[in-house]
C-alpha cells in the first residue's frame, strides 16, 4: 500500500528536492528560493502534465483532474515561498514534502490500477538514476 501512496507526480517532486539539496550547501537561502521559483513556474506544469499524460496514458478526464492538482500544487508552494521570506531552506524542504505528499495522494487516487504499475516502473528508474532515498522516504510517511 505504502508504494501506491507514491504518485505519478513525485518526479516533479523529486527534481524539487534533489535540485535544492545537491545545492543547498554552496548557495544562499535567496538562490534556493529563486530555484524553488523557476522549478514550480507555469511552463513546467504544463512539461510535468504532458509528460504524464504520455507516460501514463492519461485519458482526457484525468488530464484535466491532474491539471488543477499540478496548479494548487504551484500556488500553494508558490505561497510558501512567498509567505516565508525568512524561513530556513529546511522548512521549506519540510513544508514542500508535506504538500507533496498531499499531492501524491490525490492524483493517485484518480490512477487505474495499470497506471499505479506503471508509477512503480517510473519509481525503479528513478532509484536506477540515484534517486532512491528520497523515495524511501515517502514509504516510511
């Protein structure tokens, strides 16, 4: 069950969080914040969606269910950036997690029962690509 609760969005997700954390060490708090930013614009909702409407066989009515799940998702995380001028970038990693997970939970919940098998194909790549530990994590939520 706890592999199920994994989506099809966690690559999104996950490129967030690999992206702040390989370079959280080396760079300011206002880099990770214009990073978050640039990962979470419009244009890669629109690449996230595309990309899992091919990947996964998306029919049209999932698409469009997916769409407005991918778009709170930006804004809410858009808000958190905004709201939190101040915050550590481990709160914000903690908070972008949290959403996420929310997130994952939704859209897979309007996934057939193939689709969920080809998330865990997608979840094996991504561990293959040295991915693994963030996607453990998710496991163990």
């Amino acid at each position: 069950m706890s592999v199920i609760r994994t989506c099809a969005a966690i690559a999104l997700i996950v490129g967030t969080v690999n992206c702040v954390s390989a370079q959280q060490a080396s760079s300011p708090a206002g880099d990770v914040r214009t990073r978050l930013q640039h990962i979470h614009s419009p244009h890669s909702i629109d690449d996230e969606l595309d990309r899992l409407t091919m990947t996964l066989q998306l029919s049209q009515q999932q698409r469009s269910a997916v769409k407005v799940l991918l778009q709170q998702h930006h804004d809410t995380i858009q808000a958190l950036i905004d709201g939190n001028a101040n915050a550590s970038d481990e709160f914000l990693q903690a908070r972008i997690h949290s959403i996420s997970d929310t997130t994952h939970r939704q859209i897979n919940a309007l996934l057939t029962k193939q689709q969920l098998v080809l998330v865990q194909q997608m979840q094996a790549r991504m561990r293959e690509e040295g991915r693994s530990s963030y996607i453990d994590s998710l496991h163990n939520r």
